[in-house]
C-alpha cells in the first residue's frame, strides 16, 4: 500500500510514466550544441599576412610557434615548430614533440605567435 500511496504523491504518478523516444533525445542534444556554437572569424589580409610571417620564421629558423586554431566550440592552442608547409594545399605540418605532429590547414588559424 506505500508504494501506491508514493507513486500518487506529488508527481509521482507522472514520473514513474515518463519515457522520451531516442528521436526527442536527439534532437534535445543537437539544439544544445548548437547553442554554443560560433562563427568562424574573417581575417583581415593584415592579420593573415602576420600569421603567415610567424609560420615562415618558424619553419626557416626553428622557432617555437604558438598557433589558435578556430573551432565551432572554442577555439584550441597548439605549441611547436612549423616543419613542413604546403602552399599548394595551404596546409602545414606542425611538430609538438618527436613523435607527436599535426597536419593543420592555414585556413583554421586564428592567430600565431
């Protein structure tokens, strides 16, 4: 008799009822993630020309380069040195550690330092 008596307390009738279809719950997270999403910035040809210069000077001197690279959620930071550029493909390749690189396209950097 507790267990009825609970069940019609409060909203518990409702609750023990309660079912969401595997559709609703999609559609619950995309509108989720899609709530914090953000553009992707337009660079100026400035800013793009001063990108560009800190990736040559790391692939011709072997410095450390710091690159932010755009994403729709936030945007990351890479640390390491510029080894290999691709004009053609607009692409570089990135080395973190020894072992660890990153083929990164030039269109997703923000800014690099």
């Amino acid at each position: 008799m507790t267990t009825t008596r609970k069940k019609l307390e409060g909203n518990g009738l409702w609750e023990s009822s309660r079912m969401m279809l595997p559709e609703h719950k999609e559609t619950i997270i995309r509108r989720q993630l899609e709530e914090g999403r953000r553009e992707r910035p337009i660079l100026d040809p400035q800013e793009m020309e001063l990108i560009e210069s800190a990736l040559a000077e790391s692939f011709h001197e072997h410095h450390q380069v710091t690159v932010r690279l755009f994403d729709e959620y936030g945007n990351t930071e890479l640390v390491g040195i510029v080894v290999l550029i691709h004009t053609f493909r607009r692409e570089i390749k990135l080395s973190i550690t020894e072992e660890e690189w990153h083929w990164i396209k030039i269109d997703d950097i923000v800014s690099a330092r």
